[in-house]
C-alpha cells in the first residue's frame, strides 16, 4: 500500500453522498492516504455523482473531465448515482479509470492500489438485489459544525419523475446499535448536533418492521454530550399526532422540518404517484404547529410537470400562500429516460416552467421574510458554525441563521441569544 499518495474528493448531490463521501475519506485516510484538495494535484481523484436531474448528469460529466488538469497521470474514481444508472457511459470518458455504483464502496480501497492510469474497470452491482443496508463508518467530518449520520438507504416509493429507486434499490435500515455507536464517536470527537440522514428516512425500519425513525431519534437522544438532533427531507404521511407528540418529548430534537410536496394541485400528485393528497399535506402542517409554534417548516416544488394547466399551477400557488412555509426549493420538471413521467404527453413548454418558478421564488421570498421577521425579540440558541465580517454566525435550532457582533472566537458553542433585527443575509442577535 502506498501511502504517501494523496487522494482528492468532489461530491455532488445530497446529504446522502455528502455522507458517503466523508466515510470513503475516512476509510482511505485510516489506511495512510493523504487527503488533498480536489483542485490542486493528486494521485487519485474521486467524484461522488448525482442523476437526479438531467442537469446534474452533465455537471458530472463537466467535473470528471477537470480531474486530470493537474495530474495527467492521475487515477479517476466515479461513485455515486449516476455511475449506478449508466456505469459504461461514464467508463466511455476518457479521464475515468473505475467506476463503483451505489454500493460496495469499501471496495475502492482495493482497487485503487492495483490500478493506473491506463486501466478501464466497472465494479457496479445490481442495487436491485441488495437487501443489507452498507455500513460506512465516520468519527469526524471536515468544515462543519454538524455531522450527518446515514441511517437508512433505498427508496421505495417510484414516484413517476424520479430516478432514484433505480440507483439506490430497496429500503435498507441501519442497524440501531451501530447508528448509537456512530454517534456517541462523533460527539466525542466535539460535534454537539447530528443530521439523520437517508435517501427516504421516513422509510427507516420499514424493511425490518420492529423500528421507527422516532425510536431512533428517542435512543440517540440518551447519548451524553449530543445536544441536538435534526432529520433530513420526510413525507407527510409519517406525521401524526403520536410522532409528533413524541418528538415533542425530545428536548434534543430541531423543529426544522423539511416536509416534501412537490405539488399544491391533487391532479398533478397523483399523476407524480406521490401518495397524499394536498389536505394530508395540510394536515400535516397542521400538526406540527400545534406541538412546535416556531417550526421551520421548508419544502420542494416542481413545476411544469407534464401536463401541468395553469389552473394546477394557481392551487400550488394558493396552497403555498395559504401555509407559509419557511422556504420553498423551486425545480423546474427535468424528464429522466427510464421514469414515467418522462412518457406523459403534453411537456409543459420551458418558457412557462420558467415563468411560473419565477412566480413562486416571489412568494418564498415574501414567506421566507414573514416568517424570520416572527423571531425578532425571541430569545433562541445558536450554535456556532463560522465567523463572517465580524460576525460569529450559525443557526438556531429551527434553523434560522443568525449572527452575533463579536471578536470572538465561538465555534462549535451554543449561545443563547435574542434576535433583535433582520438582515439581507441573516438575523442579527445579541447575548441574552
């Protein structure tokens, strides 16, 4: 094993390869590699790939290409969703060595050792046979004040747009005692909030059928020195009034709740094969607030899905006005080959799609605006992550970012504080 060699990452994507990334790293890093940065030379460079949409499918392609610039000699590693869907396009590139999937990545330590530049190799299994959920381990993570923690793979939903299932395979849960032993790892290594993490967590015990994403949140909760806990994108169907009470209960867990819509208009979820219905979405809303006043409730939306009329539109439209949420993450309907919707007559035109996102960005600035401006006077805690023009910044727990003026150097504390006013780019605070 040669280990002076230095291997550099690029991730792209979700919170799910951001994790994967950050075990790869760890795993290499144990084993006597240097760890570099992707722009600047190295032996091997890994990049960890998304397909979500057809734009992510090039930026991949853009960033493989930029690999060797420094190192013309150098090892190109593809990971990650894209190289799960299409392992010999990728291979086709001419900067790339090997290509892994979604799966058996510990494998890289392996081949990366017995591979140059010149070779050509595919190690991607069928992720559709793959029922044990793949354990990749961190104890500490780079340039962040939290840490995630993937407890869950797989989706099993196949909604119409999406491409996912296909890359990432069945439902797969962690085991509960080597999610524990994870975090009780990180805290000791100072980390005070962990970030559950999956590509569907809201599925979490859903294969094993004597588990929940709640009695995993319950049992970290025990953990000494963790002080906050916070979840990835759920759907609605999981909030009821049992899991929310529960997670009332919970003084460690973060009110921010990513809550995926997609669409206000019933029509078009059901077209999306999304499973609820715009009430149950409301009803979750509902629900929350009852047990959580302040919670930041955030989404996504897509629009221009096929056949999307304008009166659809107006109901997502009206429902968002209607709920004000925290934040809405606007997509315009990028067709995947391989997914239903990508065969539904009537694409909507690209020139409409931009024109209603242009539509909702508004609103989520005015609802974004409404909501923090709630907060002024409040007293909250703010964990510190970075310092910016005189600024120690970070994020409540319902994930306002806010700032105290001060020289200080408060990383990684928790400061409890009263918003006093809103600014362009956060909410300013002052010690309480």
């Amino acid at each position: 094993m040669e280990g002076s060699k230095t291997v550099a990452f690029l991730t792209l994507g979700c919170k799910v390869n951001t994790y994967e990334t950050e075990a790869v790293e760890e795993l290499l890093k144990n084993s006597g590699y240097n760890i570099g940065r992707f722009e600047e030379y190295a032996d091997v460079y890994i990049v960890n790939t998304c397909t979500v949409t057809a734009m992510s499918d090039k930026k991949s392609r853009q960033m493989i290409r930029r690999t060797r610039k420094l190192n013309p000699s150098a090892v190109v590693v593809v990971m990650g969703c894209y190289s799960q869907k299409a392992p010999h396009e990728i291979l086709e590139i001419e900067e790339v060595n090997l290509v892994l999937g979604t799966s058996n990545r510990k494998a890289i330590l392996g081949e990366i050792e017995n591979i140059t530049s010149q070779d050509k190799r595919i190690i991607v299994e069928d992720i559709m046979k793959i029922r044990d959920f793949e354990e990749l381990e961190i104890s500490e993570v780079r340039d962040r004040a939290r840490a995630l923690v993937k407890i869950q793979d797989g989706c099993d939903r196949f909604c119409s747009y999406c491409i996912i299932p296909f890359t990432r395979g069945p439902v797969r849960s962690r085991k509960l005692e080597n999610i524990k032993e994870e975090v009780g790892r990180i805290v000791k290594n100072g980390y005070k909030e962990v970030v559950l993490t999956g590509i569907h967590v809201a599925s979490y015990g859903k294969d094993s059928g004597d588990m929940s994403l709640i009695d995993v949140i319950e049992s970290i909760a025990e953990i000494e020195g963790l002080e906050r806990i916070r979840t990835s994108s759920v759907e609605p169907l999981i909030i009821t009034e049992e899991f929310v009470q529960r997670l009332g209960a919970v003084d460690k867990f973060c009110p921010h709740f990513h809550l995926s819509l997609q669409s206000g208009s019933d029509s078009v979820l059901s077209r999306m094969n999304r499973r609820y219905t715009s009430q149950e979405y409301r009803e979750a809303v509902n629900t929350i607030r009852r047990t959580f006043p302040y919670a930041a409730i955030t989404t996504d939306v897509i629009v221009g899905f096929p056949e999307e009329t304008d009166q659809e539109f107006e109901q997502t439209y009206e429902f968002l006005k209607e709920l004000k949420l925290y934040e809405t993450h606007i997509f315009k309907y990028s067709p995947r080959n391989g997914t239903k919707a990508a065969e539904m007559p009537d694409q909507v035109d690209p020139s409409v799609k931009n024109s209603r996102s242009e539509c909702l960005i508004k609103l989520n600035e005015k609802n974004k605006k409404d909501f923090e401006d709630l907060h002024v006077g409040q007293i909250v805690d703010i964990l510190i992550e970075t310092h910016e023009n005189g600024y120690a910044t970070g994020h409540t727990k319902n994930y306002i970012k806010a700032g105290i003026k001060t020289q200080e150097n408060l990383s990684n504390q928790i400061i409890k504080s009263r918003i006093t006013d809103i600014s362009e780019d956060f909410a300013i605070a002052e010690r309480a």
